[in-house]
C-alpha cells in the first residue's frame, strides 16, 4: 500500500475545507491570462473540472449590475497592488442565482509579475437568512408601529434600545431623542430617581412588582405632562445580555371616563346633587352610628305641566333652582339628593323628631315662594313625605316610609306634608293578602315563564330574558310590581324562582337541540341568590333537562354586590366555572363600585330603560347614557339597552356601539312556548 504524500494530504484537507465552508479558491495571472479555479469554486458556477476558464468567461457569470464592479476592483487591485473585498450576484451554468463574497489579494512573484488570487464564498443561504430576518424584522416593526400600546426596550442598565411610532406619539419623544438615554427620562419624580436602583435590586434578588404584569404608574411626556399609564413589562435575553420589553398603554380616557361614571353613580349630573344611592349611604352612616335622622320625599306639584308648556330645557332651569334654595333653606343641617325626575331626598340631622319636623316645615313653605328663571316666573308647591324612624329600620326602609307617606300626601290633595307613623297601614293589609294568594298560587303552578327577546343592531335575535308572570285563578295576569316585592320579603321568591328556571332550562334544551346557541337571562333576587344551596339547585335543574348552563345569563342587581361580599364572590365563581355569565341588571341605578364590578365575573351590563328614554329628549341624560356605553367598553364587557321603542332609540343606540338591544320596539315578552314556537324552524 502506498502512503500518501504530505503534498497530497494538504491537498485533499485544503479541498474538503472549502466544501464544508463552501468556499472556492482562484489564482489569476494577467501576463499570461491563466486563470485557475478549485473543484469548489468550479461547483460553484456549475462547470466541470475539464472545461476550460478564463477572465472573461469568469466575469460573464457575474450580473450585469454587479460585473463592472468587480472588474473595476481587479484593476485596481492589480494596478495599485492592494488586496479588496465585494459582494456579487451570478447565475451558474443551470441558471441557478448565487450571491458570493469575494476577497482578493495580489501578490509579485519571482518573475515580478503581478498575480491575483483570493477566495469566492457561496453565501446564497446566509443571505436568504438574512433578508428573512429583515423582513420579519420589518413586519414585526410595522406591526409595533401599528398599535395602540407603545413598546419600549431598555438594556440591562437602563438605556433605551428600541422605541415604536406609538411611543412617539404619547411621549412626543423622536426615537433618535430617546435611544441611548436612560428610560427614566420618561418617569416623573421621585420614580426617575429610583430607577436605576430598582432595576439593580431586581437584578440581584430577581423580584419584581412589574416583571410579567400589568400595573398601573405615571409616564412624563416631553412637555413635562403626567399622565396614568397601564405598563406590563417582559424580560427577555439577547446575547446572552437581560433586555426589557415594556408594553405601555395612555390610561388617560379610561381613568377620565371611570371618574366620570364614579361620580355619576354617586351624584346628579344636572345639580351636583348626591343621588338616591349616595344618600342612602349617608343615611345608613347615620343610622350605623345611633344618631336621630329624619327623611323627607320631596315632590313638585305637577311640575310636568313646566317641561310640557316650556321646554325640557327650562324644566331643567327649574330644577336648579329648586336644588339651590333646598340647599339654602337645609344648610348644614342636612344633607339635599336628588332622584329622577321632580323627586328630592331631605335627610334632616336633628336631636329631636320635633326640631327635625320644623325643619321639614320651613322647607316646605320655601318651596311655595315662586321660582324665577331669565324667561319665566313658576309658582309650584311640593307633596312632602317623611319617614320617621322607630329604631329598627335601615336606611332603605326608612325611605320606604317616607315614600308611602309621600303618596299619602299627595293623594290628600297635594301641597301637604305627611308623616308615616302608624304601626300598620293599608300596604300591609295588602301585602298579607298577597302573600294568601301567592301560597296558592305556588300549589297550583300559576306562575308562568315570558320571554321577551334581544337583538342586535342588525335586528336579528341573539337571546331573550325570561320574565316572571302570575296568571290568577281568573286567567288575569298579576302585575309582577304587585307580587315580586311581596314575594322577596316573604322568601316566597324562591321557590317561584325555581318553577321559573325549570321553564329556563327547557327552553335552553328546545334551542340546544335545534342547534340554537341564544342566551336567555334571568332576574336573580338577592334572597335567592344566597341561599346556601343556589349552585346546586342551579346545577339539579340543569342537568335534569339536559341544559346547557353556558346559555344562561343571571341579570343580578348592584344592591347585591352590597350584600356579603365574600358569599357573593364564592357563589358567583362557582357558577362561572360551570359556564354562567352574569350580567348587571338596571346598571346606573344602583350604587355602582367599579372595582367590585372588575373583581366578579360579569360579562355584561344592561342599560336601565330610563336612560334610554331620556337620552332621547335630554342631552345631558344622552351623554350619561354614551358614558356607561364607553364604560362598558373600557371594562371590556358587552352592553345591553332595554326600553327600546323607537326607531331614533335604535338609531342612536347602534350609532354609539350598544351591543344588544330590547325592548316593544323589537317584540313584547309572550309566553316561552309562543316564543319557541316563532323561534325555532317548522
């Protein structure tokens, strides 16, 4: 066996070398016009090892754009006697493209001629890599460009890397302004100054209040402004170097538009007023702390007559000036709210029930004196009702005293004042007949499940609320405002809820089977809502009728998520885990805590229909009503708007992004059998 030679050796490692790199090597010598190409660089252009080079052959493989070029370098390079590097494109001898890096390098020989010899590297592949990491890197940038959130990146110490077109326009930095500045240049103080020293804590104990999570701090713009942000922060690695990825969105709107449905949930927006629900917590308060209280209903006589000859516009002047003198006239000794319409709350703080009455009296002769506007002079007079506590009521109780004996007072010719102080009144004898027929009725099943549709903007029904109905031994349908009160303070609610949710349920299996996916919403009651048992009954029902739980929708009032919050939240993560979404029913009437709304499940909130009706005739009720539509939307929850009668409510409603609507204008709630009947294919 004969032992290769070292020549030959270096031979074969040089070529196996240049297939691996894919690299092929020349020697070139102008005075001769020999030119010499390797096995690879042959490979390369697609010739054999036989077929014959030469200078010009070489450069005619090279593009016409790139050959000039590189017939230009080696000139120079042979003339001047230096080495050069380029990039070229060429097309082999298959037609195939291939972009090389060439390195050419001269050098004198012992005849003193100069010669030309360097390296082609076939980087075709790396160069396809490349323009696929730009374009990905474009695409990635466009898209950055194209969000709403800014992104932010800083190294490891601090310093400013990347800065998308959204965070140039909320900051109002150029990004040539901020990169490779330190990121607390957009920090207001003193959280500017910790920067630097917090980022270092979290680098050597590795804990963070904002690495994986969204929170809320202050941003500074370049004019100096502070303003919220939402700021979720991630941290990656690059070259073996920690960067962080700051994902920024201006919180401004959203935390403006929660202030302003904060204070509309506490405050009449036409007089600055508390309403209905900030009183109660007042009164409550005081109540709470044993002190003596008296609660006044204030209505105006007939004030309707004023918006019916004069305009809402100056019903609406009239209405200030009624809250401007029951301020005056109360002072510090009592608190003013208003309700809807004509309707005023006095709560008179007083150590005895005489010297709050005489307060009651002085205000009611002050309303008589006449209101004069820049237009018109209006003489009223106010039915006044008060409720006088016997140290057992709640704050909602004692309203409700003072409201019956508000229509007591008006019922006995207006312009009165009338005082609840009987130990039993024509309301209870009513409600203890009630509660006969209600027994019975339960025997019997006379309680009956009407659906009333919903739609969306487009008309076409996406689901329905189930509405309770008496039908009495007659055939008469009971009022539900008759009963349903009745039946809540007796707990009778419970099992009518029951017989309702049954009704539900078989609906739900009709629709199901028909390959249906409508919801249908149920009134929850607070009594029946916390029950201990509520989940499992929920479930029995459900499952009996083969039911689908994730189209039900449970309609549950804000007064509940007063109630015992914890029950509350434990009740309604059970459901939601079995598919229940919840929705809040009669929203804006109620007392309104928005955090408390973001901690449940609820998916939904449903418009009260008096807001509908008034956005309607009343601009500043159309701009309470376009408020709880945006927060809806901030919330990321859906809006339903019930109430709906006319053409121009729909209109506007579609216009300001309602996404259900219902009410007489679309269908009136008939019985569940007539509903499926139309509902479901012949």
């Amino acid at each position: 066996m004969v032992s290769e030679s070292p020549e030959q050796r270096e031979k074969e490692l040089l070529t196996s070398v240049e297939t691996m790199a894919n690299i092929g090597s020349f020697w070139y010598e102008p005075a001769t016009e020999h030119l010499y190409w390797s096995r690879q660089l042959r490979e390369i252009h697609g010739i054999t090892d036989n077929e014959p080079i030469n200078y010009e052959k070489a450069m005619a493989f090279h593009l016409p754009e790139y050959r000039e070029n590189i017939k230009q370098l080696v000139a120079q390079s042979l003339e001047f006697n230096r080495s050069w590097s380029a990039e070229s494109c060429l097309e082999d001898t298959a037609g195939h493209i291939h972009w090389v890096s060439i390195t050419g390098v001269t050098k004198q020989v012992e005849s003193g001629e100069t010669v030309l010899f360097g390296a082609i590297q076939d980087v075709t592949e790396k160069k396809h890599r490349l323009q696929q990491l730009q374009e990905q890197t474009s695409a990635l940038r466009s898209t950055l460009d194209n969000l709403i959130d800014a992104v932010i990146t800083i190294d490891s110490k601090g310093i400013i890397t990347n800065f998308s077109a959204p965070a140039e326009r909320m900051f109002g930095y150029s990004e040539a302004e901020v990169k490779g500045n330190n990121v607390s240049m957009l920090m207001p103080e003193p959280y500017a100054r910790e920067h630097d020293r917090y980022l270092e804590a979290y680098q050597e104990t590795g804990r963070a209040r904002i690495i994986g999570i969204g929170r809320e701090v202050q941003g500074k713009r370049k004019n100096g402004e502070v303003f919220p942000i939402d700021l979720a922060v991630t941290e990656v690695s690059r070259a073996g170097e920690a960067q962080y990825i700051g994902v920024i969105r201006d919180i401004t709107e959203q935390k403006e538009n929660a202030r302003k449905l904060e204070y509309l949930a506490n405050f009449d927006e036409q007089t600055g007023l508390p309403n209905r629900h900030r009183f109660l917590d007042l009164v409550e308060k005081r109540l709470e702390s044993n002190r003596a209280i008296v609660v006044a209903a204030v209505n105006m006589d007939y004030f309707n007559r004023v918006n019916t000859i004069h305009g809402h516009e100056e019903g609406d002047r009239v209405i200030q000036l009624i809250a401007q003198r029951l301020r005056e006239t109360i002072g510090d000794s009592g608190w003013i709210a208003r309700d809807l319409g004509d309707r005023f709350w006095v709560g008179v703080m007083r150590d005895s029930t005489q010297a709050g009455l005489e307060v009651i009296r002085k205000l009611h002769d002050a309303l008589r004196e006449p209101f004069r506007t820049k237009f018109q002079t209006h003489y009223l007079t106010a039915s006044i009702g008060v409720g006088l506590s016997g140290g057992d009521e709640n704050a909602s109780e004692l309203l409700s005293l003072a409201d019956t004996a508000t229509s007591n007072a008006r019922h006995n010719g207006r312009d009165q004042i009338a005082v609840y102080e009987a130990e039993i009144s024509e309301s209870v004898v009513a409600d203890a007949k009630t509660e006969v027929a209600l027994r019975a009725a339960l025997g019997k099943r006379q309680f009956e499940c009407w659906l009333q549709s919903k739609v969306d903007t487009h008309g076409v029904i996406r689901g329905a609320e189930a509405l309770m109905r008496w039908r009495n031994e007659n055939g008469e349908l009971v009022s539900p405002a008759q009963f349903i009160p009745v039946a809540e303070r007796l707990q009778l609610i419970i099992p009518m809820a029951r017989e309702l949710l049954q009704q539900v349920a078989f609906t739900l299996n009709r629709l199901k089977t028909q390959g249906l996916d409508d919801n249908i919403a149920v009134n929850v009651s607070p009594v029946e809502f916390l029950q201990s048992d509520y989940v499992e009954t929920v479930q029995q029902i459900f499952a009996e009728y083969d039911a689908p739980l994730s189209q039900l929708t449970m309609e549950i009032t804000e007064n509940l998520l007063l109630a015992d919050a914890e029950k509350v939240q434990q009740t309604m993560s059970r459901l939601a885990e079995l598919g229940v979404v919840f929705s809040i029913d009669d929203f804006g009437t109620g007392y309104s805590n928005l955090l408390r709304i973001q901690q449940l499940p609820i998916t939904e909130l449903k418009i009260d229909r008096e807001f509908v009706q008034l956005a309607e005739v009343n601009e500043k009720h159309m701009g309470l009503l376009m408020a709880m539509l945006n927060m809806a939307r901030s919330l990321s929850v859906s809006s339903v708007a019930e109430g709906v009668e006319t053409a121009e409510q729909v209109k506007l409603l579609g216009e300001n992004g309602a996404d259900l609507l219902q009410g007489f204008y679309f269908a009136r709630p008939v019985h569940y059998k007539t509903w499926l009947d139309e509902r479901l294919p012949q």
